[in-house]
C-alpha cells in the first residue's frame, strides 16, 4: 500500500521563506561523537542559502559574510532536513538571507524541530570576481 511523505503542519513553516533544498546526512558526515559536523552542515546552509541571491542576482555570486549561525540542536544521521530561505536585504551588488534548517526525525511518527538558523550575504559578481550591480528590472 503506498503512503505519502508527511507534510510538516503551517506552524513549522517559517514566514516567508521558501524550501529551497532537502538532504539526509550519512554516516560519512558524523563526528567522532555520532552527530553530524557542525562544517557540514555549514556547507549545506552556504549552499541553500545561496539559491535565491543566485536567481536575484542573475547570475554568479559569492559570499561574502556569514552573519549570524545559530547551531540550535544536534543533527543526527537518518534527519531529513529541509533549507528554508527567505530574503532579508537587497543591496546595490549584495543580498542577504534568513536561512532556516528544520529536521524531520522520526519517520514512524514525525517530529519536527529547528537544529540552525543563519544569516548570510552574498555578492553579485563579474567573470573577473568583481562586484557588479544587482539587476533591478
């Protein structure tokens, strides 16, 4: 019998944002403690974080300040985590986002929780790595 994949109820959604990427850590990605690296999931937040100045942006970008990273609770191998993005600022060649990581653990009876947070900018860039203008049309 086929099921579906539980839908996380509205009030985990956080306001605003979209879900921008999904992804499970394995085994590979634990420290020697069990839990996943706190770098790794640096990098996944980085990589999410960049979907929407991407497409604002039209084009390449690079980061160039990690705000604020909040590591809220452990990351376990077999979370299902879900990136939610939302965009804070929109500079002249800069956009900042709200970056949200909610674990869904669990699957025989879903629980929910917020593991990170982070606020990150990124720059608009030329093929020569300078700032350029972000596009306003």
């Amino acid at each position: 019998m086929p099921t579906t994949a539980p839908v996380l109820a509205p009030s985990h959604l956080p306001d605003g944002a979209e879900l921008v990427m999904r992804v499970m850590p394995m085994p590979a990605d634990t420290n020697p403690n069990g839990d996943i690296f706190g770098g790794w999931l640096m990098a996944r937040v980085d990589e999410a974080g960049a979907v929407l100045p991407a497409r604002i942006a039209r084009g390449r970008i690079a980061t160039v300040a990690v705000n604020q990273f909040l590591f809220k609770q452990a990351v376990s191998v077999g979370d299902l985590l879900s990136f939610y993005a939302r965009v804070e600022r929109i500079g002249t060649t800069s956009v900042t986002v709200h970056v949200e990581v909610l674990a869904e653990r669990n699957p025989a009876n879903v629980h929910v929780v917020k593991v990170t947070e982070a606020n990150l900018t990124y720059v608009a860039i030329d093929r020569e790595g300078r700032p350029r203008p972000i596009p306003r049309d």
